[in-house]
C-alpha cells in the first residue's frame, strides 16, 4: 500500500502566486501517484493564514476543481509558523507522510521526488536543504549566513541552510504534537522530535509572482524568537560578563584607593561619567535580554490557543 502524501502550504495574500504554483503542484502530486510513489488519496494542503485578499477565494475554486485540492483557513492572521503548525496537525490524521513548503514557488518542487524515496528508504524526517544562495542579495545572504551561524553558537540544534522545506512521517508529525510551546520556531523544534533523518540539497529559485511577505524587520524577529524560544544561552553569557565587570570593578576599586593613600589621585569628571553610562547601557541591555525571556514566559503560561481555524473547503462540500 503506497502512503498517502500531504503537501502542507501556508499562504498569506498570495493571491498573484496561487494560480501559477498551485497546478505545478498538483502535476507534482499526479507524477508521483503514477510512478507509483504514493496512493491517489493524497492531498494538496492549503493554509490560509488570514490573508486580506482573495487567496482563500482562489483555494476554494480551486478544491471545487479538483478533489487533491484541500484547504483551511485561519480566524485571524497568527504568522507563518502556527500557519504551518495547524497545516502539519490537520494533515497528521489523514496522510502517512508530510511535506511542508512555501507557495511562492521557489522551493524546488522536484525535491519532493527525492523526500519521498529517502522517506521509503527509512527516514522519518528529510530536510530540504539550499546549496546555493544565489538567488539572494549580498545583503540577504549575510545575514542569513550570520543567522544560522550565530544560533549554533547559542546552543540551538539547527539544519544549516534549511528552511521549512522538509519531510515528516505520521510517527514525527505525533511527537511534534506533544511540544506545547506557544512561541514557535519550527526549525528548531523537529531536529527535537529524533527518528531517522536524511537531507536532499536543492537550488532555491527566484519568486514567481507577487512580494515577499518577509521584510527585514520581520527576519530579524524571527531570528530573536528562534533564539529565545531554544536557547538560554544569553542569559548565561549576561552571568558571565557580569563577573568579568564585577572583577575588574573591583580591580578598579582596589587601584582608586591605592591612588588616594599615596596622594596621586585627580578628580576627573569625563572618566566618571563614561563608566556611569557604561554600566547603565549594560543594565539596560541586560534587562531587555531577561525581560525577553519573561515576556514568553508569560505567553507560555496563559496558555493561549496557538492558532483557530474558522474554515474548512470540506464544510462546502
């Protein structure tokens, strides 16, 4: 018996994109189901993440089209990450396998070919993995690069180069279930579940049609939450600087009363001044790091659902 598939597609005011990525991925579905790779039960999984356009309009025309078409859609806009969360939880009772991909169409589609073979060759998780950031600027590229290296020096479990391109098994997407964080950063969280994982490499291509729904403030939010969400890392390295400064205020300490007992000591008004606003820069940094940590504490504990889905396209049929 050939498992049934699951393509898990979160979209938010993907209105341009759809109608161009939305066959390739149906094609994709049916070359599968011919080669034999997967049953016809399989499903093209759209997640309608609040979008203000008419994205779920098109999702709805379309799973009236075609059966391997299926969709939800969100109460509200809750991000890419609970979007993809609530795609992978729907699609876990009905499918044997997952793949999670944007619908932008940049991820290389004929890498499912080679998720599915490593998932029938044993693996419960394969990462689709860039093997080249050709496609992005300078600038995108570098911070990018600095992103995945930095949070490997906070101690965070991450697949370098990859994304939310990926693979699950039924077995993996039911130990996701069990991680009950609200802050969610899913690239950390699988490497979490374990099983047998595997990678296939892929060249990333340029959007087709419409404009990234990930600016810069939007990257460099994700990246905080990625890195508070698995990492206490900055809290530790705050202890640390704290005794580094701890000791060499005392050495100071020790200097300014050995310079007042010999008579050699000058009041100066520029060197007291800079260690004030040193310290209170250190302070103040120090508590935005461990307020951070707070803030998601206190999301984490009222327990908040991380996502509602008001709408299926089954409720129309």
């Amino acid at each position: 018996m050939q498992p049934i598939l699951y393509i898990v597609i979160p979209c938010y005011n993907e209105q341009e994109v759809l109608p161009v990525t939305a066959p390739m991925f149906l094609q994709k579905i049916n070359d599968l189901y011919i080669d034999g790779k997967i049953s016809d039960q399989s499903r093209i999984l759209f997640v309608n993440d609040g979008s203000r356009d008419k994205t779920w309009d098109i999702i709805s025309e379309l799973s009236s089209l075609d059966e391997h078409y299926c969709g939800i859609s969100l109460s509200r806009n809750q991000g890419h990450q609970n979007a993809l969360l609530a795609g992978l939880m729907e699609a876990k009772e009905k499918c044997d396998i997952s793949i999670s991909v944007d619908c932008d169409g940049q991820d290389d589609i004929d890498a499912i070919d080679k998720m599915v073979d490593e998932y029938l060759s044993g693996s419960d998780i394969v990462y689709g993995v860039r093997s080249d950031r050709k496609t992005d600027t300078k600038f995108k590229r570098g911070t990018a690069q600095f992103f995945y290296k930095l949070m490997r020096a906070m101690g965070a479990d991450i697949v370098y180069n990859h994304a939310d391109y990926r693979l699950m098994s039924k077995r993996a997407l039911e130990t996701l279930a069990e991680f009950k964080e609200v802050n969610l950063f899913l690239r950390g969280l699988v490497p979490m579940v374990g099983f047998k994982y595997s990678s296939v490499e892929y060249s990333r291509k340029e959007r087709m049609a419409g404009e990234s729904k990930y600016p810069l403030k939007k990257m460099i939010s994700f990246a905080i939450n990625g890195i508070t969400s698995l990492s206490v890392k900055p809290i530790r390295l705050i202890t640390a600087f704290g005794f580094i400064v701890s000791a060499l205020s005392f050495i100071g300490i020790i200097w300014s009363i050995i310079t007042a007992l010999v008579g050699s000591s000058v009041a100066g008004w520029a060197s007291t001044v800079s260690i004030i606003c040193f310290f209170g820069g250190v302070q103040l940094l120090s508590l935005g790091v461990i307020g951070e940590y707070i803030g998601k504490i206190y999301l984490e504990v009222k327990g908040r659902p991380r996502y509602t889905i008001a709408q299926k396209t089954d409720d129309n049929k």
